[in-house]
C-alpha cells in the first residue's frame, strides 16, 4: 500500500513542484500481538542508515507514550528521487522483507502546502 501511494504521488504530483521540493512521509506502525520487541528491534536499524542517504534530509522515530507497540517514522527526503532512492537502500530492503510480519502499517506522502522552512 505504502509503494502505491508513493508511485501514484510521484506520478501525479512531482512535476507540479520544483525538483527541490521536500517530501515528507508519515507511518504510524502497530507491532502484532507478540511481535512488540521484533517490531522496535528492525525500527531502531532504521535511523542511521537513513540519515546517512545523501536525499535524506529528517528521519525520526517516535513511540507511543500511551500505546506499548506503536510507532511514527516521521521522514523528511529532498525530493520524490530521494525517495525512490531510500525504498531501493539495502536497509529499506531489509526492512520491508519483514515489517509486515510484525507490525500493521498506515504511510501517508505529504507535499508542502505551507511549511516554514
């Protein structure tokens, strides 16, 4: 689902921004009944590669202070290549091979609509 949304934001919305535009992505995960530990272990291997992409410009984790189990990655990339970038990664690869056994996701793709810079 979270691929969908970005290829139909790549295909419709891009080109009515300049390449520069930031990206920003949102994902709440819910880890599964007894997946809990699973889910922050491959979360935690998240961040330092991420931050270390050259298109990468935030990448934040968040837990739920009132829900053990749920997170917010809360990403920031320069522009829809960055992006395409990042989901090509071996750690992005990694992550997507197992995410879905541990967690129930929801990604939202954000464009600008007046963000301070």
């Amino acid at each position: 689902m979270a691929l969908a949304l970005y290829e139909q934001f790549k295909a419709n919305t891009c080109e009515e921004f300049a390449v520069s535009t930031s990206v920003k992505m949102v994902a709440l995960l819910t880890a599964k009944a007894g997946k809990e530990a699973d889910l922050h272990a491959l979360l935690k291997g998240m961040p330092g590669p991420s931050r270390s992409e050259p298109g990468n410009l935030r990448y934040d984790l968040w837990s739920d202070s009132a829900q053990a189990g749920r997170y917010v990655l809360e990403e920031i990339y320069k522009d829809a290549d960055a992006i395409a970038a990042h989901r090509e990664s071996k750690h992005f690869q990694a992550y997507l091979s197992q995410v879905n056994d541990f967690a129930e996701r929801l990604v939202i793709v954000l464009a600008p609509e007046d963000v301070k810079a």
